[in-house]
C-alpha cells in the first residue's frame, strides 16, 4: 500500500475586520480585541442590526492597480490578496515550477452580493441595457480561484466551493486531499466572503440569527454566555498555502503545521437548524480523529465553531463531551468569533490558520465576552477573556454551516 504523502501549511493570508496582516490579526487576538464596531458603508436606520464585522480599512488598490480591482467584486479582491499574502509568506517563486502541479481551491458562501446587488438597483431604475458587462464575471463564486490561478498562472485543480459557513473547511481539507492523491504539489485554499450589505443583513434579521446588542456592539458575540442573543455579521477570506512536506523541505520553506486530518458529512436534518443532539459534528469529529490517526487525549486546543447562537453553541459542546469524554474538561477551546464575528464561509479557513499560528506561537486566543457561564455548556474551559500561553502540539478546527454541512481540520506540530 502507498504511504499518503504529507500535507503541510506554509503561508497564510487573512483579511478581517481585525487586520489585514498576519502579525496586526494575531496581536489583536491575543490581546482579545473586537473587530466589531457600527456599520459604514451604507445607512443601517431602517434595519433592526447597527454593527458587524466590517474590514473598514481595506483598500484594494494596495494590492491591484485600479483597473483590475474595479473589475472585481469586494469578495474577490479578499481572495486575491489574501492569496497574494498567504504567497509572499510562504515566500514561493513560481519560476521553474512545473505551474501543472499547482492549484486553487477558493469557496464563497455567498459570492459577489454586493455587484449584484448593485446591477440589480440599476436594472429598476435604469433598465436592462445599463447593467454591467462584468456583473457575471463578478459575481460568479469561482470569479476567487480563477482569479487567483490567473494571477499566478496555476494551471492544476482549479474550483470554487459552496458550503455556507463550513466553505473554507471543506476548501482546505479537499485541496489537501488534491495533494495527497498526487494531482498537485503545491494548493491555494481558502475561502472569502463580503456579505455586510443591505440585503444579507437584511435577510440575517428577518431570521432572527442576529444579536441586536446594539448598544454595545463589541460586547455583542459572546459565544457560550448564557446571555448570547445571536452572531454578529462579518466578512473577510483566510488563505493557506499548502505544500507536500517533501516538496516543501527542500525548497527550504517555513512550516506552521501539518494538516493531520479532515472529517465531512452531512446532518440530513434541516436546512437552517443543526441536528439537536449534534450526532453529525460528533460523526465529524471522530471522522478528523480517524483520518489524523489521533487519539482525543493527544488534542491540545479546540477553535470552535461556536457562533454565539443560543442553539448551536450548546449542541456544538454536547458532541464535544460525547467525543472527548473525561478529557473535554481538560482541553482549553475557545471561539474566536467572539472577537471576529461570524465571517460565514471565511470562517474555517480563517479559523485554520488560527489554529497554524496558536501551534505556530504557542497561544491560544481567549473567547472574550464570556460572562456569566450558559449551564448547558458548563464544565468545559473556554481560554475565558485573556489568551493562554501554553505549547498546542494538535489543534482541532470546527465548521458547521446551514443545509447541515459539517467539516472538520486537525493539524499538528512538525
């Protein structure tokens, strides 16, 4: 039988509300500080929500020339920098590299909102014959990869996935399982999401999915508090490089983790709702574990899921006492979307190389906001306010998004 080959992370790129370079996000984490603030880019007077994770700062133009970032939706421009970022760490040089042997895995939950949005305003007001020639190339969800496999020139496995907020899992778990079958050396992977715009804000509300703390923005997101109302809407893209360990020993690169294990299913159950007594993230789980080849006892931190949602954050813990047993006690876990919102499809990635740099540093971010312990997910520590400095050998990353979909990513020290 062949050995499966080694996959590992050795570049990282981020766009969020906390940041848009590694060491700005990874201090602001540390420090346990929110990225959360009132809504800019457009009024919020009509809508029930004020705030959200919005990257405020972001300009293209430090990335793109003028022209290519006109021509590309908000969620595209994310991907692409995020993958220039995640390429310049990585400090790759693509001259003399077989680019056959290199691809791009982007998703989006969402894709380009904003241009057709936009298009959409001027088709009532102005008619069919003024909307954009680039509304289609713009707002299609593999618009990311494309994009980034062109500004590469990366001709190997190239595609987009749509898994709401479990996309950048499931993006880097299959980019990885790409290079372990031997359809690629070297993987962009990720995912990318701006979605705080009228009409997701909008829709979030009328689902009543949203916190309304609008009085104190920042305290907000407070996952696994018995006084969480909802998450709170952000957007951003995490993107990883990832190399065959051979390959990427002897080009002499930088490894922040190995990725151990990757676990996806299927609640079955509801299209908006987790299954309530978290049988499938528990499935999950033990399918990382399985394929990491992990005992729980040998999992040193745990980035949950955790949303701050009254439901999904008690079922995310049952299946986590279910998994681990009398360990899950012991494991620090911790959300930080208590301090980045709730990126939807970013999420996994960005909580990925999270996990890559708590390995990386040997820190774990603290869930902040955790005041007053929700009895349905007491006996387990959740790193509460302030981040712990202690060596993560293995670390676990949880995804769970709507229509049930599930993902999870385990990686550990080299």
């Amino acid at each position: 039988m062949r050995k499966r080959r080694r996959v590992v992370i050795t570049g990282v790129g981020a766009i969020t509300s906390l940041g848009q370079e590694k060491k700005e996000l990874w201090s602001a984490l540390c420090e346990g500080k929110s990225g959360i603030k009132p809504i800019t880019s457009f009024d919020t007077t009509a809508f029930d929500v004020h705030f959200g994770g919005e990257v405020s700062d972001f300009e293209p133009t430090r990335w793109l020339d003028t022209k290519e970032a006109r021509r590309l939706d908000r969620f595209a421009q994310f991907a692409l920098i995020a993958s220039i970022l995640a390429v310049e760490d990585a400090e790759l040089r693509f001259e003399g590299f077989d680019k056959t042997r290199g691809g791009v895995i982007i998703g989006s939950g969402m894709g380009g909102l904003l241009e057709l949005e936009a298009q959409h305003e001027i088709l009532l007001k102005k008619g069919p014959s003024r909307i954009s020639p680039f509304l289609i190339p713009k707002l299609m969800v593999n618009a990311a990869p494309a994009q980034v496999a062109i500004r590469f020139g990366l001709k190997g496995p190239n595609y987009a996935l749509v898994t709401a907020c479990t996309t950048g899992g499931n993006a880097i778990g299959e980019a990885v399982r790409t290079i372990q079958r031997e359809d690629a050396d070297i993987m962009v992977a990720g995912s990318s999401e701006a979605v705080v715009t009228p009409l997701t804000l909008g829709g979030f509300s009328s689902m009543k999915a949203l916190s309304t703390r609008n009085d104190a923005p920042q305290k907000a997101s407070r996952p696994f508090d018995k006084d969480r109302d909802g998450f709170v809407l952000s957007e951003g893209a995490g993107v990883v490089v990832l190399e065959e360990f051979e390959f990427a020993r002897k080009r002499g690169a930088r490894i922040y983790a190995e990725v151990l294990g990757y676990g996806l299913n299927s609640d079955a159950y509801h299209i908006a709702a987790p299954e309530p007594h978290g049988e499938g993230a528990k499935r999950c789980m033990i399918s990382a574990l399985k394929d990491a080849q992990c005992n729980p006892e040998e999992v040193g931190y745990i980035n949950a899921h955790a949303t701050s949602t009254p439901i999904g954050d008690n079922i995310e813990m049952k299946a986590v006492k279910e998994v681990f047993g009398v360990h899950a006690p012991k494991i620090p876990i911790s959300s930080t979307k208590s301090m980045l919102g709730h990126q939807l499809g970013a999420s996994g990635s960005v909580e990925v190389i999270i996990c890559a740099l708590a390995i990386t540093e040997s820190v774990m971010p603290p869930t902040i906001n955790y005041e007053t312990p929700d009895p349905e997910c007491m006996g387990l520590d959740f790193i509460p306010l302030v981040a712990r400095e202690k060596k993560v050998k293995i670390a676990l990353s949880n995804s769970f998004g709507f229509g049930g979909h599930n993902a999870c990513i385990i990686l550990g020290q080299v």
